[in-house]
C-alpha cells in the first residue's frame, strides 16, 4: 500500500508539476510540436495478477465524419474573423459572420493528433504516462491573432477489460502577435467546453478472477474419480486479447495453465478441465465485462451436480451450469458437487461374526428351557 500511494504522489507531481504547460513546446524555435499525457492504468483491485494486453489509443476529429488523427477547428475567438462587436466570445465557425469562415485558411482548419502504444503488461496500478504528439501549422498560416479550437475524441478499440475515454477534449491554439510576428503561444488542452484546462486522458484495464472447486459426497462417492467441467468465455462485440492464467491445486490432473487468445484477440473462448474432489481450479486476469459459463459432463451413477455460486445453491433446471458476468477485482468462487449414494443390504448375513451369535443365542435358549424343566421337576415332587 506504501509503495502504491508513493507511486501515486509521484505521478501527480509529474502531472501537476506541468500543468502551467499541459502540452510541452519540443520544436524548438518553430513551436509545432506539442504533447498531452496519455495515462494507461490497471483498476479493479485485482492488479497482483492482472496483465494489461498491448494496445494502441488512436485518436479522430470529433465531428460528422471523423479524421482519423485529426482535430478539426471548430469555433474562434479574438481573432479578426470574429464579430468585431463580441471579438472575446467563443464562436463556432458556422455562427460566425457571414464569410468569415471561409476566409479562414484551409491549411489551419485541422491539426494532427498522434497515437500511443503501449506492450502487453504496461498498465499500472499508479498509472504508465506517455506522451501523444500534437502537430500544429505555423503561427504564420493562421493570418490572424486569436484563439482556435479544435476538437478530437478517442477512438474507442475492442480490447475486452479496456474502458476507453469518451470524453470529448478540446485543444485551443493561442496565435500572438510577437514583434510583429505572429507566433504560437501556447497550446493547451481542454474539456469539451473549453472552461477548464485537463492534464491527460486516462485508459483503464480491469480484469477479474473466477475459481472452481469440486466435492464429491455420499456413500458411494469416488473421492478419485475425476470429472469434465468446460468452462465458456464470451466477450461479446470485444475480444479477449491477454492471455487468461489457470492455476489448479492438482498438478496430476495436468489442466492446462494458460488459456491463450487467438492472434488479434478472441471474443469467444472454451476450456475443458478435470476436476476430483478437493480440486480447485482459478481462472485469473479474467478481462472486466467478459460473461462465463460453467457447466459440467453429467457422470454415470451420480446425481446431477449441483452448482453453488459463493455458498449459494443455483437453480437451473435446464442442466445448463452456472452463469455470471466477471467483474474486475471480484472472484465468484463456483462449487460443483456430486453425490452418489447406494442403500446398503440389510440382510440377516450382515458381519462375519454373526455366525458365533446365533450359536451363543441358541445355547442361551437352551439353559433357559433347562432350567425351567428342572424347577417345574423339583415342584412335581
């Protein structure tokens, strides 16, 4: 917990520490270059055994038809294509007066957004920071000093666990005039209201554990036979792209220890197991959102199994198993019992010694009848 909440102190320092400069100038004299921070943590309370899958965040202008990379201008202020009256007022470009749109120059009506990649296992639980590029034209295209204000938003992926940002982020290009030259002030980058600055944008990965344990009950029941339970991982219009970790107490059952995803991730993935009494079986780094289903062969001789979810009974009459959604940092523990009981022979043959039982019962029977005649002898007399 130390080693996380120093963790945390120093990302904040990184990050605050350059909030009077959110976006950095690292072009030199020509000011064209600018960064944000991309943030790519792990969450759910689960990040001892959770491993981010690799991922790249792109990024796309936030308008009718989005610009892969782009931002697009989209409202102005302070500059001389504004309402001379209101010239401090934010105005997007179509309420701005009639022509002054379009005498905005084409080659400023864009800038690039870069991308930002990250290797399999790079979330942290403090956070991994990175820089995405901003490219912006030279000040000397925009003709104008002022204030411009493009937006983008994150192009959200189909990684399984991944929460992506949908936020929409304003970034406002300030153009002064320096010597009579216009310059790049500052680049900054904002909500989507442009009223309040923001530091980064943060991505998130959440996975979770699922455990399943076998008992095996009655007085028939093979404490070593083993079952066949398969278990289902659906991720929906997701796909699971990290490797799910398998951990079983049994190692002579020889259950797999990993269950790999297929190359550019899998939205479906099945698993067969095999299980004897006292078995436990965990399933980790589990992506957030991604369903399980639980369902285990029926055996010969034995009752149908019946499912507890976390100590509780499932009832499911269609022999369909236990079913759930997982959930980052929980672990749904799955009990599977079978019981097998066969009613015993009751019969007169039923202990070896029974035998000497009957002699000593009968020889008791008759020192009973003698002793009776004996008496009822001496009374005649």
């Amino acid at each position: 917990m130390k080693r996380k909440l120093l963790g945390l102190m120093m990302a904040a320092v990184m990050v605050f520490g350059n909030a009077g400069a959110v976006l950095a100038d690292d072009a030199g004299t020509q000011g064209e270059t600018y960064y944000f921070q991309k943030v790519y943590q792990l969450t759910g309370g689960n990040t001892d055994t959770a491993k981010s899958p690799a991922e790249e965040f792109t990024f796309e202008s936030k308008d009718a038809e989005a610009q892969a990379g782009k931002a697009n201008l989209y409202a102005v202020s302070g500059t001389s294509y504004n309402d001379t009256n209101t010239p401090d007022k934010i105005t997007e470009l179509e309420s701005l007066p009639v022509g002054n749109s379009a005498e905005i120059p084409e080659s400023v009506k864009a800038i690039s957004i870069g991308s930002v990649s990250y290797a399999a296992g790079d979330a942290k639980d403090i956070g991994n920071f990175k820089n995405v590029a901003i490219t912006v034209p030279k000040a000397s295209s925009y003709k104008s000093v002022g204030y411009y204000y493009y937006k983008f938003t994150e192009k959200a992926g189909d990684t399984a666990g991944v929460t992506y940002s949908g936020d929409v982020n304003v970034v406002r290009v300030a153009v002064v005039n320096e010597n009579e030259q216009l310059k790049i002030g500052d680049v900054r980058l904002f909500n989507e209201n442009a009223t309040a600055k923001k530091d980064n944008v943060i991505n998130s990965y959440s996975s979770g554990r699922l455990k399943v344990v076998k008992s095996v009950t009655g007085n028939m029941g093979d404490q070593n036979k083993e079952f066949e339970v398969t278990i289902t991982f659906n991720a929906g219009d997701k796909k699971i792209k990290a490797p799910i970790n398998i951990a079983t107490n049994h190692a002579e059952l020889n259950n797999p220890t990993v269950l790999n995803p297929a190359e550019g991730g899998s939205s479906e993935l099945q698993i067969s197991i095999k299980v004897k009494n006292g078995t436990s079986v965990e399933f980790s780094n589990l992506p957030a959102g991604v369903t399980y289903q639980v369902t285990e062969t029926q055996a010969a001789g034995y009752e149908n199994p019946v499912y507890r979810l976390n100590g509780t009974d499932v009832t499911n009459p269609n022999g369909a198993g236990v079913s759930g959604t997982v959930t980052g940092g929980a672990e749904p523990n799955i009990t599977i019992v079978n019981r097998k009981d066969t009613q015993i022979d009751t019969g007169i043959f039923t202990t070896s010694n029974l035998p000497y039982a009957l002699v000593l019962a009968g020889v008791a029977v008759a020192a009973v009848w003698f002793f009776a005649g004996k008496k009822r002898r001496t009374e005649e007399k």
